[in-house]
C-alpha cells in the first residue's frame, strides 16, 4: 500500500485537533454507530481542559487506496522538543491557519522548523465561517511569513484550500459546494511525495526513534519513521547513541502501527512507515535502532535549548504530607528523571544539598504542566520563581529575548505599551489595526520582563486582550528589570483562619484565603497595598465578654478571596517566596517559615 506521511501545524485554538476529528471520520476509520469523543486526539486530561496540544501523537487514515500517517503536533513553543523531533518522520506539512487571526507566533515557531527541513506546505485557512474572517489577508500574510522564514520558491508556491474544519469541509475556491473534505485529501495525495525510504528497503535496518512511552504490559516502547530495511518480530537490533556508542542489544518483541487512533499489531515493518518497536530497555530518545552489521548512527535533530529554570523541592511546610503520597526527595528525583529522559526538552541537575532539583526548560506553560501532571499522581513540592538562563557569547553576558504579539482593544494600546517598553525593557516593533476595534502589537521584551506579566496584562485589558509569545533570539543583558511591586500579608501564627480577624484586615489588602482554612506562620495569605510585606494575625478572633446588647453586635461579610492557579502563583512569588504543591492544594509561603529565623537573616543579609 501507499505511504503518505504528513504533519498538521497550527496555532492554539486554530481548529488543528477539530479537523482531524473530521479526518477520521470522513475516511471511514470509525464504524457507523461507533461512539466518539470530540477532539479524540487529545488524548490527556490536561489537554482536554486546557484545549491545547502538548503530546505529539499520530493516527492514519485511509484515502484511495493510500494510507496517510498523521502526526498531530503540539500548537505551543514551550513544547517544541515534541515540534522538532517529530517533523523528521513527516514529509509534508499542513499549515492551519484561522482566517480571522492569520499566522500567530506558534505558528510562526514551528513552520520556521519545517521550511528548515525542506518541507513543502499546504496551507488551509479554517474557520472561514466566522463573521469575522479575512482570508485574503491571511494568505497574504501567509506568504509574507514564508517570505520571512527564508522559504524557497518551491515552498513559496504553496497550495491553499479554504475549510471549516468544525463542519467538516474544505474547498479550493472561497465559494466552492462546502461538503467534505475530499479536496484536502487529494490535495495531500498531489503534493505530498510518497517516503524516499521506500526506496532503502533491501537496505540494513535503521529507525531513528522520536518518541518514547511506556505499556503496561509489553514495557518500554519507542516510536519513529523507519529509515531503511524492513523489521520483523523476533528480530535482534541494537542501539546506537547519537555519538555512535552501543547502548544495547536486544530482541524485539513486538511492532505496533497506527491503524485510526488505536496501534495494531503487525509482523512486519517496511521502510517509510511510522511504527512503534518494543523489547529494548535502555534506548530513547534520538537513538538510533538499527540491524546489529549498522555502525554508524542517524543523524537526530538539535534541540533548542532551555530558557528558564526552575527549583523543584520537597515540601517541608507544617502541613506537609497531609495530602500527597510522595514526598520524599528520592521519589521526586525519579519522577524528574523519568520525565527528562522522554522530554529531550527538559534538563534535571541536583542541587548540591539534595533536597532540591534544578528542572530546566522552555517556557512557564511546559513547568506548568509538569507540576500539574505531578500533583495529579500524589507528589508534593516546593516550586521556586522561575529564573532565566544567561549565556556568555564572546564574553558578553546575553539573556533570552521573546517576540511577544498582542491583540488587544484600542482604548487599553497606550497602557499595554507603557508597561512593555518602560519597566519591562521591552521594544516596539510593530503596530497595527487588526479589525473590529482592536490593535495588534508586536514587540521584543526580554523572558525575565514576562515572568508575572500576564495577569498584570488581563488587570490593564480588563480581561479582554490576547498575548502570544514564541522564544526570537538571544540578545545582550538589557540591565534590571524591577519584579512585583505590591508586598504580601503573611501569617504570623499556625492554626484555622477566622472571619472576623480577615473583616478586621481587609484594609490592608486583598487576601488569598477565606475562613475556616488551615494557615501556618510564614504563609502568604494576601497582598499588602504598599510595597513592603507585612505579618498579620488572621486567627485573632472578637473579644468575648459577659454582657450581651441588643443590635451592636456587627455582621462580618468577607470580599470574595482571589484564587490563583498554579501558573499564577509561579509567575506571582519573588525570589524569596516559594509555592507549596499538593494533590488537592496550591499555596504560597516565605522560604524561611520561622519569622525570627527570618529575621536573623535579613540582619545577616
């Protein structure tokens, strides 16, 4: 049979996952009466609450007699260690694009990986349903994105379809009949060549493996495209690390294929497939496998590096292991490795005390994740600030520099730009109308001026604006940037809080907790409404005597507590602050918890 084998790129919230729903129902994949999930390539909670792609994951269908191979890659560019990795099994792309939006910085992050590799595009503007969509500017937009990129002009004379992934139909002409998607499936048949590895067949066996998971019953699986040769059950391979070093030798023991959205067991694979290879124990990521006469490894794509750090630690607050199972720094230090080794993205060190880990990675949301996913299965931690890594290039010190791109109303444009350009050492690139009463900004800030800026961004837009932000370039330090402003009500004493004592402290902030909730000294339960932190007693309940009259007792009505997420309370502690993680819990607290302890060292300080 056939072999297609192509990427879908979009940017969050472009409809990719949507469209590939449609995919699979069009093509037959799933039986009549068969019950099925909206967005079913989001395979991970997280994915589904969030509506974003964070796992690469593939899926096949079936047009014509050709089998295409789909890889659904994730929309975010802190995930781009899944972007890179899996481009190299693909041999075409399909660039998603809202009609109303045009490209976004996601999508400009992994198309720039894919006209690298000397991939030719398709471009289909979705959402052209939408009162608001302008398909003529985003395909100009488009192509001027090409332009920029440094497309060549076999990638610059792309073909283009209009769709509406949602309902199910993609057309060559803006008024084509509007009723399936056999266009876009044709289209991919015309333009995306077939495997040039269908031609290495009587080759030696070699795969590159891209992705790495794990099954409960046959082990430690890894996934790729095969390079050559063809693979049977039973067979004996080896691995080979990037630098050519045998890692291992073993018998493989079962070779899955992407058959709808399930993987089917097959005996034997061909070169230019996509299949998953069990039986090994130490291969991963960016090894080579491959027949045991094979020295020499493929070559495995470079990886852009981490641009912030963060500090995972174990949780030593007074409420620790009230909630969580694993608390110890031994389990964590495994659930970290574990994570490093099928994330080629992230980078785990220990820190010389060894309590503490130092998880280094691309971006807030892929920290985000990984805490989450680690409060969900029991561990307990202690998160620090977010810190940028620097680089010394030619003996200067450089820091990470972000494209940041806004949409926002244009009665809030002045206040978005002042906060950017002033305190943050941000830079104005561009601004323009974007329709309907909104401004788009695009401007160069460095990482450390992001970090906490987005909920002061939905504060000045009044929850209306949209940032997007994708890593640009390594810049030289731009000197200090000031981090929050407002101080933090701290607790200075362990116990449960009280209503009243919260009514009688209202006038110093705003607080983060409600009553009848355990608090510990050291916990920050506020924010102060001036610049330095201040202790407050939120147990302090009302003096009681024996004298009761009528009608002078007062009602006590609290302000509705503001509750942070997790990712809100990353971004909103200071260097001397950390965030306690449980399975049912976030809170923030100062690092030393003994106020006399604290004390001494600010003396010593």
């Amino acid at each position: 049979m056939e072999l297609r084998n192509i990427a879908i790129i979009a940017h969050v919230d472009h409809g990719k996952t949507t469209l590939v729903d449609e995919l699979l129902k069009q093509s037959g994949t799933f039986r009549d009466n068969q019950a099925t999930t909206e967005r079913a390539m989001d395979s991970n909670d997280i994915e589904r609450e969030r509506g974003i792609t964070i796992l690469a994951k593939c899926t096949s269908v079936e047009h014509d007699g050709v089998r295409i191979n789909i890889v659904d890659t994730p929309g975010h560019a802190d995930f781009g260690g899944e972007v890179e990795r899996i481009l190299n099994m693909v041999d075409g792309v399909v660039l998603l694009v809202d009609a109303a939006e045009g490209p976004m910085p996601q999508t400009k992050f992994v198309t720039s990986k894919a006209l690298a590799l000397g991939l030719r595009p398709i471009v289909v503007l979705n959402k052209i349903d939408k009162p608001d969509a302008e398909p003529d500017r985003a395909l100009n937009e488009v192509f001027d994105l090409f332009a920029n990129l440094g497309a060549d002009d076999a990638q610059l004379d792309f073909p283009h379809l209009y769709a509406s992934g949602r309902a199910g139909w993609a057309d060559e002409q803006l008024d084509g009949p509007r009723r399936n998607l056999n266009a876009l499936f044709d289209l991919i048949l015309r333009h995306v060549p077939a495997p040039a590895q269908i031609a290495r067949v009587n080759e030696p066996f070699r795969m590159l493996a891209t992705t790495l998971s794990a099954d409960p019953f046959i082990g430690r699986i890894l996934t790729g495209r095969v390079e050559a040769g063809t693979l049977s059950v039973g067979e004996t391979l080896k691995a080979l690390s990037r630098t050519g070093e045998r890692i291992e030798q073993f018998r493989v023991s079962k070779i899955l294929a992407f058959r709808g959205l399930s993987q089917t067991p097959i005996d034997r694979a061909v070169a230019g497939d996509i299949v998953t290879i069990a039986g090994m124990s130490k291969a991963t990521v960016a090894d080579t496998l491959c027949a045991p006469d094979v020295d020499i490894p493929l070559p495995a794509q470079p990886i852009d590096p981490p641009t912030i750090s963060v500090t995972f630690g174990i949780n030593d607050s007074p409420l620790a292991g009230k909630d969580g199972t694993k608390v110890q720094s031994r389990v964590i230090r495994e659930r970290l490795m574990k994570e490093a080794e099928s994330n080629v993205a992230i980078k785990v060190t220990d820190t010389p005390g060894g309590d503490a880990f130092e998880v280094a990675g691309r971006g807030e949301l892929q920290m985000g994740v990984l805490i989450e996913n680690m409060r969900r299965e029991g561990f307990e931690l202690s998160i620090s600030r977010p810190r940028v890594l620097f680089r010394e290039i030619d003996g200067v010190r450089h820091e990470p520099i972000e494209e940041v791109t806004i949409d926002v109303d244009d009665e809030f444009t002045g206040a978005v730009i002042e906060k950017l350009t002033g305190p943050r050492r941000g830079e104005l690139v561009e601004m323009k109308p974007a329709g309907a009463g909104k401004t788009r900004i695009i401007a160069l800030v460095p990482s450390r001026g992001l970090i906490g800026y987005h909920g002061q961004f939905m504060t000045d837009t009044r929850g209306t604006g949209v940032l997007n932000r994708v890593f640009h370039s390594w810049a030289p330090h731009k000197g200090p940037i000031e981090g929050r402003r407002a101080g933090v009500l701290v607790s200075m004493e362990t116990g449960i809080s009280v209503a009243y004592a919260l009514w009688k402290l209202e006038d110093r902030g705003h607080f983060f907790i409600g009553a009848q909730e355990p608090v510990y000294t050291g916990m920050i339960i506020g924010e102060h409404t001036r610049d330095n932190d201040l202790e407050v007693n939120p147990l302090k309940g009302k003096q009681l005597t024996n004298i009761r009259a009528s009608g002078t007792d007062e009602a006590v009505r609290l302000t509705t507590p503001v509750r942070l997420s997790l990712e809100q309370c990353i971004a909103y502690i200071n260097d001397d602050e950390l965030v306690e993680v449980t399975p049912k819990t976030v809170r923030m607290r100062k690092r030393f918890l003994d106020p006399n302890e604290r004390k001494r060292q600010s003396r010593a300080g």
